[in-house]
C-alpha cells in the first residue's frame, strides 16, 4: 500500500510528530517490514505523512532489554485531539500485535506521539513533574494521561537522531531547545548507537 503525503496547505490539520520502532518478528515479516506496513496504516487511518526518516537500528532500552530495534519519526498532518489521534495510533499498534505486558519489553511495534506541534498537555506542571522523574522510577510508573511532548524524547538519541532527519529545527516548547540542539548535546556514545540501515 503506497504511503500518502501530505500537502502542507491543508486546513484543520496538526502537524504530530510521531516515533515508530520494533525489535520483534511478526509471523514472517523482519522489524523494518513491520515498520513499513505501520507506516501504511498511519498514512489511511491517522493522516497522510509530510516527511519520514531513514530507518536506523538502535540498542533495545534500556540495555540488554532485547534484540536491536528498527526506528523511524515522521511527521503527520493530522484531525482531531491528541487523544483522539493517541487512540488511532494504538489501534494500529493493537493490528500489529503489540501487547502491553512488560514495560520498555519487546515488542512488534511501537508508536508513540512525540509531539503536537508547540502543544504542551495537559498542562506545564504535570508535563514537568513526568519530564523530572527519576530514572529508577521510569521503569516501574506510567502516567495515566497523554503527556506532550513526549516526557523522555529529550534523553534519547533513538527518538532524536531520526526527528533530526525530518525536523532538525523544531523546538521544543518547554525546554526551549531545537531538535539539533538537544541531540547535539547527548552523549557521543549514545549517538553513537543510532545507525542508518
């Protein structure tokens, strides 16, 4: 099925910001062939995409925690909520096999939503207390609601080395940095990681 691509000049649309990965077979398709049908899915479901990345291979995170992933970002032009859009980006995760049992475990695929253009939900104090979290709580707490931007994108190069690929200059609206600027200062080994297949 042929990706659609957004024409910029569409009204009512939210340009999202979303990061798609997987590190586990489904039947007989390879990680990057179940990315290419999630991209498929996105394109007629949630919206036509404006730009994609490269496909990268990445560690599993946290380390150890699996085989390499298969990640991607691209942005897409579309209606409705956050949580409405949140909601048709798990359908298709739900099509895919995903299966929510283990935190940060294996999976088919992954699709999460990074960012709605400039949009911080619910609000800046609950968007900062996720964003502060310690790391020994991460693994075990997930917040109850959508958090925008995405809590942790700043932290990880497997989500920021392909946003760079699509949208270098986008800043984020409560750390007040660019795409670049953030990945730019992530440790070199980290980045390091992040190889374009």
């Amino acid at each position: 099925m042929p990706i659609m691509y957004a024409k910029l000049e569409q009204n009512n649309c939210h340009s999202c910001v979303v990061a798609i990965g997987s590190n586990q077979r489904l039947n007989n398709s390879s990680s990057s062939d179940v990315l290419s049908a999630a991209l498929s899915r996105i394109a007629v479901s949630v919206g036509p995409i404006a730009s994609l990345s490269r496909f990268f291979r990445t560690p599993a995170f946290p380390k150890g925690s699996g085989p390499d992933f298969v990640n991607a970002a691209l942005v897409v032009r579309a209606q409705g909520s956050a949580g409405v859009i949140l909601e048709k980006l798990h359908a298709i995760e739900h099509e895919l096999g995903r299966v929510r049992e283990t935190r940060w475990g294996q999976r088919t695929i992954d699709i999460d939503l990074i960012a709605v253009e400039q949009n911080i939900v619910p609000n800046s104090e609950t968007y900062k207390k996720w964003q502060l979290l310690p790391f020994s709580q991460q693994s075990k707490i997930a917040p109850d609601q959508l958090i925008l931007p995405h809590p942790r994108m700043q932290d990880r190069a497997f989500v920021l080395g392909p946003m760079r690929d699509i949208c270098p200059d986008w800043v984020h609206p409560v750390i007040q940095k660019s795409v670049s600027q953030m990945y730019d200062v992530l440790d070199s080994h980290y980045k390091a990681e992040v190889i374009p297949l």
